[in-house]
C-alpha cells in the first residue's frame, strides 16, 4: 500500500504516483481518535492540467478498445476488490469512522457498481429498425463522451467514486477523479487496485486538492463532464458553472430524509428501522432519516421504543467489536452540531435525549451520541437544514396527508420512507410525496447500482442520475445511421 501512516498522499497521473509540487498540504484525521494519518495535498491547476491532457491522450485509444477488452479488466478488478474486502473496510473506517460493518456494506456497494459496469457489453447495444422506409434501414450506435471529471465527497470514500469511474470507463471514457481531501486514503487503493487488474495508463487519474482543482475541471475545456456528489451549495454552485461552461453535468446534492409512521405500523420494526437510518454512520449518509413525522396516536409509544434503543447504542472506534455508532467527520463538523442541537432547544424542540450527556461524546475522537428532539416544527433550523450528525426531529402529526404535506415543505428530496402495514396508504404516499428514493418499512432506500439514484428537487441537478440507465446514458453519447444498401 503507498498510502502510508501520516505520508503526503500522492496523486496518480499517466499510472505514475507523483508527488504534488504544491507546499500547501491538509492533514486527514482518524476522527475516532484525533490523530493524522496523512496529509493530502491540495493541488494546483497546473497538476489537474496535466491529468487531463494524459487523460485526453489516453482516450484517443482507450476509446477504441473492443468492449469486452473493457469489460474484462473491470471483472479481474472485481475479484481484487473481493480478496481485498477487510483491508478496504478498514481503510474505510480509520479515514471516515463509520464501523466497520457498515464500511463492509460500503464495500459491497462498490463491487456491485463494478459488477454493473462489467455488463458493458449488452449495455452499450444500439437499437435497429431495418425499414424505416422501403430498402431503408436505420440504427442507433452508442460512444464514449471523452475525459469525465469526477469530485465526490468524504462520507462514502469507496460507494461514491465506484458510482462514477468504472461505468465513465468501461463505456470508453477516460477519468479524472477529485476525491474529498478529508477522506483521500481509500481513492488511491481503489487505484492501485485498478493498476493490479490491467489498466492502461492514463484512463484513470487521481489529482487530490480542493476548490482550485474542481474550478479547475468545471472550467477545462477538454473535460466534456462532470459527476459530483457532495453538499446542496455546491451541487448548485458546480451544476451552474459547468453547465455554463456547456459540460454535461450530475450533481447530487445534500438531503433533509422523511421517515412516516403511521397508527397501524409495527413500531418495533419502525424504531430500528429509524435509528439505524439517523444514527447509523453517525447520520453522515445523503440517506439519513433525520426528521420523523408520527401519528400522534402512538408517538409516546414509538418514541418510548426509539429512546429506549438508542440508549443502548455503542459509542466508539468503529474498528472496535460491537460499536455502533463512531465519530462524525471533523472537530468542526462536532462543533456545528453542538450548535444546531443548541439551536433547537432556542427555538422551543423537546430535547429527550441529548447525545452530548453520552460518555464516549467528551473523548478524544469526534462523537456525538445520538440526540432526539421532539415537537420539531417546520420553522426550526434543526427541521429545515440537513445537519448530517446523529440528530433526528420528530413531529407530530394526525394523519398521513398532513404528514406528507409537511414532508413536501422541504426544498430536499433525496429519500423518504413510510411505515405502515395498509397498501393504500402506500399508494398515497407513493404518488404524492416528493421524493425520488421511497423506503416501505425500511429505513433507507440505498441507492443500488443497477437502478438510478433518484433525488428530486434541490438533491439534485441535472437530467440523468448516477448509476443504472441513467449513468449509462450520462456517460455515452449516440450516432443515427441511416442507410440504403441495395
Ligand atoms: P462537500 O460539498 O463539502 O464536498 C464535496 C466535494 O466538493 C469535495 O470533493 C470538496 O473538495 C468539493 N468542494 C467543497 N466545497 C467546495 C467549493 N466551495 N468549491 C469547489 N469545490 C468544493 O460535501 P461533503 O461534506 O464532502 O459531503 C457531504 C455532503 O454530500 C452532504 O451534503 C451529503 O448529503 C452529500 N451527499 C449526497 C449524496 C447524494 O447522492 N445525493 C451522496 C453522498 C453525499
């Protein structure tokens, strides 16, 4: 492994691991324990300039490798990332701090987008109509777009970028990837592993940094599209300036996730279903469940239940046996959701469990124990802002229409679940919430390769979404051939 212990992260460009010129450095923490384990450089234009000419160099061939050649090297690196499983977890755990089964899950995210992306071949077909009119036959062939520049964001260092690169390059693109310089560890295995399994170089390139290098993309005119996952801000703030810069353009974006209990729903089922979705990798998932409105009919009983599990959880290292809940991302990032729970109390929530008082909260990593407010209105900023912590609102509400017409009050709409055992209820909620992922009696829809990641509304801009069809679609582009023979 290159990525050594408290080391300057390299970049990879043209399949060389280089140095960055650049002095200016960030360090990664282990947020479980405060320590640096690295220091990411934060690169200039003139690294990501260089990447992307390699990476345009290498598309000109890349590009006319037969489809299975593709294929083939994404089904060796499948098999790497299968005998490689507990290292990558671990990585995943030491540079993010979810526990390391949910870091295991992560992983098996990241396989399934490889083993999407290895059906290229049937993927990539065109379409034939052999008479569109007399001795005129016509069809539709599918290409590659060029050099895709992908920027992801540190909640899931390997599930994000796998949603990108495999498909941009098994349907023939060549890759530039940003990776958040808060989790930049797991991005340079992934590819060190891609190396192991036969790609060329050049197609895929890693260039670390921040602002100046995703400006730096948004602005290339040789980069014909960007994939980005990360906060609402700047979603907008990329989709804007790369769409102008007349790129095509994914930007998924930040969330505010729903979870609806209804009267007649199992409410042991419902309350573990939501404290995994709120507390589970520290509510640091764009899928979190962080607001919950229940039938006030059985609110005391399904809050009595929430509470009561969520006293049990454990606090700690995510490498340790049997931790649930690890730490959030950064000491500021703790700090922002200590003010956010302030701020409810301010604006008059019900505090009923305060994850400050949680003993594992005052040690040396970044915790937070999982904190519940109650009477949460629609005027309150811990309702209105995604706080991606372990904090969950929940409102009271008399019926499923007022509780999907506060749901749809809110400009995200990543995800949203409901809780019920009346298929008609389903139905309502199906076709009048305004969400793109819907969970029914789960707590998180996960976006899954095969299908596209459906956020609506602010989480998300573009027309084509990651994974399934929809990245298929985003990374190609067709030829119509119309022809007479005879
Ligand atoms: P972030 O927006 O801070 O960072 C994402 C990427 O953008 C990083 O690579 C970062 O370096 C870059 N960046 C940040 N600020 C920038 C700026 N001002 N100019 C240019 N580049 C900038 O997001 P994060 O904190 O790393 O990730 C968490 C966010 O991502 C949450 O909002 C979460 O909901 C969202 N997310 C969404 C999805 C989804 O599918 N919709 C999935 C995962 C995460």
């Amino acid at each position: 492994m290159t990525t050594q212990v408290a080391q300057k992260v390299k970049n990879f460009i043209g399949g060389e691991w280089v140095e960055a010129k650049t002095d200016k450095t960030e360090p990664v923490y282990n947020p479980a324990t405060g320590e640096i384990i690295a220091h990411v450089p934060i690169s200039t234009t003139e690294e990501l300039d260089k990447a992307v000419k390699i990476a345009a160099e290498a598309f000109e061939t890349w590009k006319d490798e037969p489809v299975p050649k593709r294929a083939r090297i994404l089904f060796k690196y499948q098999q790497l990332l299968v005998d490689h499983w507990d290292e990558l977890a671990r990585l995943i755990t030491i540079e993010n701090g979810k526990n390391f089964t949910e870091a295991h899950g992560e992983v098996l995210r990241g396989i399934e987008c490889v083993e999407f992306a290895a059906g290229a071949p049937s993927l990539m077909m065109g379409e034939q109509l052999p008479s569109i009119a007399k001795g005129l036959d016509s069809g539709v062939y599918r290409y590659p777009i060029g050099v895709i520049g992908g920027i992801t964001p540190f909640n899931f260092p390997m599930m994000v970028p796998t949603w990108m690169f495999p498909l941009a390059i098994v349907t023939g693109n060549t890759f530039v990837l940003k990776p958040s310089e808060r989790t930049p560890l797991l991005a340079n295995r992934l590819a060190e592993l891609m190396e192991e399994a036969g790609l060329p170089k050049g197609v895929l390139n890693i260039v670390h940094g921040a602002h100046d290098v995703v400006n730096g993309m948004l602005d290339h005119q040789d980069i014909a599209a960007i994939s980005f996952v990360g906060s609402q801000p700047v979603a907008e703030y990329v989709y804007k300036r790369g769409t102008a810069n007349l790129k095509r353009v994914q930007a998924l974006a930040g969330a505010k996730n729903h979870s609806i209990v209804l009267r007649d729903a199992n409410l042991d089922n419902a309350s573990t279903q939501i404290l995994n979705a709120a507390f589970g990798s520290a509510g640091e998932r764009c899928m979190a469940c962080s607001v919950v409105a229940v039938d006030e009919t059985v609110a005391d009983e399904f809050i009595e239940q929430l509470v009561k599990k969520a006293n049990e959880v454990t606090i700690g290292n995510g490498l340790d046996d049997g931790i649930f809940l690890g730490p959030v991302i950064r000491k500021e990032h703790k700090e922002r959701t200590l003010q956010y729970i302030e701020s409810g109390e301010d604006e008059g929530a019900t505090l009923i469990r305060d994850g400050r008082n949680d003993k594992s909260a005052q040690d040396g990593g970044y915790f937070v124990g999982p904190t519940i407010f109650d009477h949460v209105t629609s005027e309150m900023k811990i309702w209105q802002d995604e706080i991606f912590a372990p904090v969950l609102s929940i409102s009271r509400v008399s019926n499923l229409e007022e509780a999907i017409e506060l749901s749809n009050k809110s400009p995200f709409a990543n995800g949203s679940c409901i809780f019920t055992n009346d298929g008609g209820s389903v139905q309502t909620f199906r076709e009048n919430i305004d969400a793109g992922m819907l969970g029914v009696n789960i707590g998180v829809p996960a976006p899954m390769a095969f299908f596209p990641f459906s956020g609506w509304k602010n989480s998300f801009y573009g027309d084509l979404h990651a994974n399934g069809k929809d990245g298929l679609q985003f990374y190609t582009r067709k030829k119509v051939v119309t022809g007479r023979w005879v």
